[in-house]
C-alpha cells in the first residue's frame, strides 16, 4: 500500500508580459501537466481564477523572475502586482516560486524534440509553467521525504 495522498490540485503559473503560460499538477501532486497559454491581457487575471475554480486547486504557483545573483528587478514588480490581482480572486494561496532558466530550459526541450521556434510559440509558455510547477512539487515531494518543512515559496 502506498502512502501517496489524493490532494487538490495545483495551478503553475509562467507570468510574461505578452503570454501566460497555465500548468496543472495531478491530484497526487507528482507531475505538472501543460494546460493552456492566455493572452497577457486586462482580464487575465480573472482568467486564471475561472481555471483555477474549473481544476479545484488549492495552490498558485506563479514564477519569479530572478537574475542569475538571486535578486528581483522590474519583472518581478510585474509578477508580484499580478499575484496580488489574484488574490483578490481568489480564497486559494498564491505563492511564488523562482524559475530562473525555465523559458529558456523550456525552449530548448521543445527544440529537442523536434519544434522549431515558431512551431514553439503557442506552447513554450505552458512547458515553462510546467517546468515552474514541477519544480515546486519536487521541492514539496522532496521535504516530505526526509522530513524537512514544505518549502513556502519565495
């Protein structure tokens, strides 16, 4: 017998200024699956909270943008605005997790298996929000493991 637990799910989110990229973790929260990508528009934030409801999620995850020293600058400002627009739509938590390197780790794996950069468009921004989320369940899976805290996001 295992002693995975069915949870509500949660929703990755890869925050750009044209494209929104939309990932959601299974119930056991082991794997992040590519949902959708949005527009980056006035009313994307409603968006999101109309899928967050849609998949039952207990959690947002929304990437931070980070420079490679670990501080913020001015995409930050933007994502953590954005996470405060969702909070008000929200009852779930919204958290931030760092995502250094996922668009660029996502681009890459769509390159790897065969899309060209314009094949690659529409869906980058899903496989960054994946690659988000999916580090954030590793690092839950990860401390629940060997007993530690549950990362809070940062």
């Amino acid at each position: 017998m295992s002693n995975l637990s069915i949870r509500r799910r949660i929703l990755g989110v890869d925050f750009g200024r044209a494209r929104i990229g939309i990932a959601v973790s299974d119930e056991l929260g082991l794997l992040a699956h590519p949902v959708k990508t949005i527009p980056a528009s006035r009313d994307a934030a409603k968006q999101i909270a109309e899928i967050a409801r849609e998949k039952n999620v207990e959690r947002v995850v929304i990437g931070l943008p980070r420079h490679m020293n670990g501080s913020v600058g001015e995409a930050a400002g933007e994502v953590l605005a954005f996470a405060e627009k969702l909070r008000k739509l929200l009852a779930c938590e919204i958290l931030t997790w760092d995502e250094r390197l996922t668009t660029i780790a996502a681009t890459r794996a769509l390159r790897d298996g065969g899309r060209t950069a314009r094949d690659s468009r529409n869906v980058v921004d899903q496989v960054a929000a994946q690659m988000i989320l999916q580090g954030y369940l590793d690092g839950i899976q990860g401390a629940e493991q060997s007993g530690r805290e549950v990362p809070p996001g940062n």
